[in-house]
C-alpha cells in the first residue's frame, strides 16, 4: 500500500518537460480546448494560436485576439471593433491561459498528461467538481525572451471607431 502511496505522489511530483522548458522563455504554439462536463465527451470550444512570455500572454482564435500583460486582459474584436478592458484573474487557467506556462507547477495536481511530444503536449486540467478541460498544444516553439511590447495594448493607438469598455 505504501509504496502505491509514493508511486501516486511521485506522479504528482513529476515534470512536465514542455511546460519546464517553457520557464524564463517566450512559448509559441497552436492549440485546441475543449471541455466536459459531468464525465461527457469533449466539446470543442476553440482552437487558434498564442505566445506566452512569464505571466504575459497573446491568444488569436474565434476571430479575437486577447493579449495581456499580466495585469491587464484586452479582448480585442477587430470585426465588430470593440474592444474589453479588465484585470486579469491571476487564479483561473481557464481565463488566464499563461497559467500553465508560467506557473503549471501550482495546478499541477489538476492536470493529467494525455499525451506529448517534444513539440506537442495533451493534457487535461480538472477544472472543478465534474468540469474537465483539455488543451491540445502543437508545433510548440521555444525562443528567447523578447520583452513584452508586443504583449499589451496602446489604447489609444485605436480607431476612433472602436468601443471601448473599460471593466477594471
């Protein structure tokens, strides 16, 4: 019994090499996330491409493009040009994807490892009582630090055209 014990914490205590090497570096990759509630199947939700650099993040998909420094969420809606101001929820992976990249180690006890390879990554996150959620990673790309310019929104750089909400 015991030694089961230690095998199931050793689990826990292992790393996720895609997500350890993603530490101090800028990430690139394709994903897909979808959900299940209540044990049911998986449903796609969305699929797109993001860059995550520490706590900072960019996520184009579903024909918007939400960055964040960290502090700050702009979802940005150049078809309808509208635009959401909030602050970031430093606790949620489903609201802050960078989570998993940039501090996995915290929620690592809710994630299961599906499948991986040096470039891809397949796990799923259990988000709470019955809700599951899995993130399909691929062509994952690690570079160098680039500073975070390209991860944070000048507002005023916008069309007067656009709306904006501002919900901080």
């Amino acid at each position: 019994m015991s030694i089961m014990v230690f095998a199931c914490a050793l689990a826990f205590a292992q790393a996720i090499p895609q997500l350890d090497r993603a530490q101090g570096v800028r990430v690139s990759f394709h994903y897909q996330y979808s959900i299940s509630r209540d044990g049911g199947d998986f449903t796609d939700v969305t699929v797109g491409n993001v860059t995550v650099e520490d706590n900072a993040y960019r996520l184009d998909g579903l024909g918007l493009c939400i960055i964040s420094d960290g502090d700050t969420l702009w979802t940005l809606d150049n078809d309808a040009q509208e635009l959401v101001v909030e602050s970031v929820d430093k606790e949620s992976v489903l609201v802050n994807p960078a989570l998993l990249i940039a501090s996995y180690r915290r929620f690592r006890k809710d994630i299961t490892v599906m499948g991986s390879s040096d470039n891809s990554l397949d796990i799923i996150y259990q988000f709470e009582e019955g809700v599951r959620a899995r993130f399909v990673l691929t062509d994952i790309v690690y570079s160098e630090p680039e500073g975070k310019s390209d991860l944070t929104l000048d507002v005023k750089s916008l069309p007067e055209s656009f709306i904006v909400t501002d919900l901080r």
